[in-house]
C-alpha cells in the first residue's frame, strides 16, 4: 500500500518558500488578512468569549497572543481560541474539499510562529503546508461521503493541518512529521448535530483542531510517538474510519508540483458556503425580473443531496448557528434585504416573523445533475414563483469569492475594515493590512502579532 502518511509527511517538513510561485504567495496573504479580520469579529461571539475565558483561567507560558484579549499563554491553549473566534460567524474561508482551512490552521502558525519568533516567509510557508495537507487529507478520505456520516471534516481534518503548519516551524524532519500527523489524527473529532439544535460546537471543532495539532507536533519534538500510518492504516486508519468512498491518490497526485491551497476561496457572505450560490442566484432574479419578497408565492432550490441534509432541514429559529446553515432562512433573508451579511444574522433578525414565514415557503430539493458535481463544484438551481403565477429560474456554479470569481486583496482589505472596526482604530487597521501585504518581508512574526495584542 502506498505510504501516503509518509509522504504527506516529507513534504510538509521540506517545502521551502522558493517552492511557491508570487501568485499563491499572493493568494496566501489574501487568506491571512480574511482570517484575521474574521478573528476579530468572532471574538465578540459569545462561544468565543466562553472559550477565551477558559484560555486564560488556565494561564501558563507566555508564548502566543490572544488577538485583542490582553493576554499571552501557551501556544496550544491560544491556538484554541483563535480558532473558534476565526470560525466565530462562519466568515472564514473554505475550500470545496468541504472544509475550513484557515481557522485550524493559521492559529497554529501563528502561535507556534510567535513562540519562536519565525520571519513572515516561515508563516507563510507552514500555512501553505498545513493548508495543502489538510486539504489532500480531506480528498482522499471522500468528504462528501464522510459528511454523509456525519462528520464535520473541519474538525476531523484540520488536526492534520494544523499538525502540518506547526511542525513545519518546529522543524520537525519528515519521519518526526509522520509522529506528528499520526498524533494528531488520533485527535480527530467533530460531529454535526449542532444544527439539531443550534448549539456552539460547530465554531469549537475548528479550534480543538488547532490546539491538537499544535500539541501534537511539542510533544513529537520532545519525543512522544504516534502512528506513522495514521491515514491509511488497515485497522483504525482516519480515511477508512470516517468513509467509505476512499481515494488516497487523491492526497499525493501532483503533490508539490500543483498546490491545491491556491483554490481556496473567501466568503462574501456570512453563512455556509454550500448556500452561496444560491444568494447570488437569488441576487442575479431579483435583479432581471425587478420583483419584491411580498410577491413571492413559493422558492425552490435544487441543489446536491449532501447539501439538502446539511442545510435543507426546517427552520425554526433555534439561533445564529442554525440560520447560517439553513436555507431556508438564508434565501428568505436575501429575498428580503438583498444581501446575507453580520445584520441578517443577527439575533433579533433571526426570529423576526416576516423572515420566519417567507422562510417557510422556500422548498430544498435534489437536482441529479447538481448532485454530481458536489463538492468538486458548489452550484444551486433556484426557482422562484410569484402569486400571480410567474416563474423564473437560474443556475450558479460559481459564486461571488469562489476561485472563479475570486475577491481581490483590495477587497478582502475592505472586508477586514468593516470586521475590525468594533476592536480597533482605522490607522491600527491600516497597519495590519500594511503588514501582511508585506508579511514576506518581516524577519519577525512578532511584528505583526503586537498589533493585534
């Protein structure tokens, strides 16, 4: 059987930042800034304050910063708090092997990163590392059929990636690698009943990925152990044990000759990902056909079966986490206000009784065609009927920040602004954003992190 652990393994521990062509270093830059401006809204959530309190009740080391908390503590207990506030609102970015890279990764660079004092070119090149493992991790081991199960591969997945990105900056050889990997995969966890009830979980999963990872690679370096053949293990190996649609030439094809981080995309709109098509295409009707909400009689979106279980159950308002996974409530909300940002999702917008009952009206089906092309590709079909008989439809393959149609950093800079504004001054702002378009040239991530102290 091939070594795929191993691999993985070798080329997180030797990729170099002249392995990485201007464009993805660009990319990267773009991830970091939405990332970090997603942090700092999260950080006001109340599941990210709860988490925040506990980091600090249990103090320890002064290592990595807690963005904007006054506090400084061990890496792995700082790593799991700037993972849940970077996944805080469901802004972050996501990648359409059905996960959330930035969130576990990046707190795990960053912290690890600032322990060490490593320059802005060792970050970017272990979150290129943990990123692309992550990712490859969560090809091969099928993620539309392991979300089928139930699991959510951000957390299942993102121990790898974080692993990968802090033993990178620990200069963990590839055989201490394969420890690491193997430790953090025996981490793994992150199921997805939160929409049952709308609980917190959901933000928590991206966070326990980024400390796990992160005490998975210090305790390889001090000389722990753990299973080098973590993914592809006969009996107990992570894709097999949360699958049963395995491809493992999925996580090494083309591995360090194609980096499969570059098609990452950043959200637009502050809800799941699988639902973006269709704001858009619900954007792109009301546009052509001038109608209003109070016409509309009936909305279907057809779209892939994956997507009708994670995000087509009934709405009944249960709370923020919920309503960003419904689809019912996120094309009820678009239809009304012309957008899905922070104000539709806030608490009193949630329940209000003109979304709650156009929400009902809206219908989620399985469109075949549209079911085989998730989650290579994040289409919706919507259908919208009016009371007086009309109906219009269309199709979004691509939405708004997909790779396809991607944000510049310009943008993202504007979409950090509007997220930072509550923590921070403009010109405070306009230093992080002046940071990380330079982040290459820093000899020290420090710099960078004392602006978010």
């Amino acid at each position: 059987m091939e070594n795929v652990t191993g691999k993985l393994s070798a080329f997180a521990a030797d990729l170099k930042i002249e392995d990485l062509d201007c464009k993805l270093v660009s990319r990267f830059k773009t991830y970091l800034l939405d990332a970090v401006g997603c942090g700092l809204h999260g950080r006001s959530q109340p599941w990210a304050r709860a988490v925040n309190r506990f980091v600090k009740a249990q103090k320890g080391s002064r290592e990595a910063t807690l963005w904007r908390e006054n506090f400084r503590g061990p890496c792995a207990n700082v790593a799991l708090g700037l993972g849940v506030m970077i996944h805080g609102f469901d802004f972050d970015d996501y990648h359409n092997a059905k996960i959330h890279p930035g969130a576990p990764v990046i707190p795990a660079a960053f912290t690890v990163g600032e322990w060490k004092g490593v320059s802005g070119k060792d970050i970017l090149t272990a979150m290129v590392a943990g990123y692309e493992t992550m990712i490859r991790v969560s090809l091969a081991t099928g993620p539309n059929a392991s979300r089928l199960r139930g699991w959510h591969l951000t957390g299942t997945t993102g121990t790898f990636g974080a692993a990968a990105a802090a033993g990178r900056l620990l200069g963990l050889g590839g055989d201490k690698m394969a420890n690491a990997l193997g430790v953090a995969g025996a981490q793994s966890a992150g199921l997805w009943a939160f929409t049952a009830d709308g609980s917190m979980t959901k933000r928590f999963h991206a966070g326990r990925a980024a400390q796990s990872g992160v005490m998975a690679a210090i305790l390889v370096r001090g000389g722990f152990t753990g299973p080098t053949s973590i993914l592809e293990a006969a009996d107990g190996g992570f894709c097999r044990a949360t699958s049963d649609d395995v491809d493992f030439s999925l996580a090494t094809k083309d591995l360090g000759a194609r980096f499969l981080s570059g098609d990452t995309n950043i959200k637009p709109y502050s809800c799941c990902a699988s639902s973006h098509s269709a704001v858009d295409a619900v954007l792109a009707l009301k546009r052509e056909h001038g109608f209003q909400a109070a016409e509309v009689e009936k909305v279907v979106v057809k779209t892939a079966r994956g997507v009708q279980l994670q995000c087509g159950f009934e709405y009944q308002a249960k709370g923020v986490v919920q309503a960003q996974m419904s689809l019912q409530y996120i094309v009820a909300v678009t239809l009304l206000e012309n957008t899905a940002l922070l104000e539709q999702f806030s608490d009193a917008k949630i329940a209000d009784p003109a979304v709650v009952a156009l929400a009902k009206r809206v219908e989620v089906a399985v469109d075949p065609d549209i079911d085989k092309l998730y989650p290579k590709r994040y289409p919706n079909r919507v259908e919208i009927i009016l009371r007086n008989g009309q109906r219009w439809e269309t199709r979004v393959d691509f939405p708004k920040g997909s790779v396809e149609q991607p944000m510049t950093f310009d943008e993202v800079a504007g979409k950090f602004r509007s997220l930072a504004g509550g923590t921070m001054t403009a010109s405070e702002a306009d230093r992080i954003v002046e940071a990380v378009d330079g982040l290459e040239k820093l000899t020290d991530i420090r710099d960078l992190t004392q602006l978010l102290a």
